[in-house]
C-alpha cells in the first residue's frame, strides 16, 4: 500500500520539479548557453529525465534491499 501512495505523492513532485528546471534554464541560460525554455518544454525535459533515470534507480535501490539481511 505505501508504493500506491508513493507514486501518488510523485504527480505533484513531477509539476515543481518541472518548474524549478524552467527556472534555472532561465537563470543559467546565458552562461550555459541555452535560450530559456517554457513550462511545456520543461515538462517533456522532466519526462525523459524521469524516464531515463527511474529504472537506475529502482536496481540501485533492489541491490541496497538484498545486502542488508540479518545475521
């Protein structure tokens, strides 16, 4: 049941997430040098990012699970 509630605690986390990149897009844009980009392009940006690094994550995570069994 806590998996259930995490992924429902993962919507909202997903549209702040979103905005912060929009933000420092346009904060380090010039430095970087990228031009800013809106909301939409920040969404489908925090997709792939999710998509690339979510399955990394979860077997890092199975892996630190399997070695801390009790002696």
């Amino acid at each position: 049941m806590g998996d259930f509630f995490g992924v429902l605690a993962a919507g909202p986390f997903f549209f702040v997430s979103s905005w912060v990149l929009m933000l420092f897009a346009g904060i380090t844009g010039a430095d970087v040098g990228i031009r800013p980009f809106g909301y939409l392009t920040s969404m489908i940006v925090t997709i792939g990012l999710w998509l690339t690094l979510a399955p990394a994550i979860g077997a890092i995570s199975r892996v630190g699970k399997k070695g801390t069994g009790s002696s």
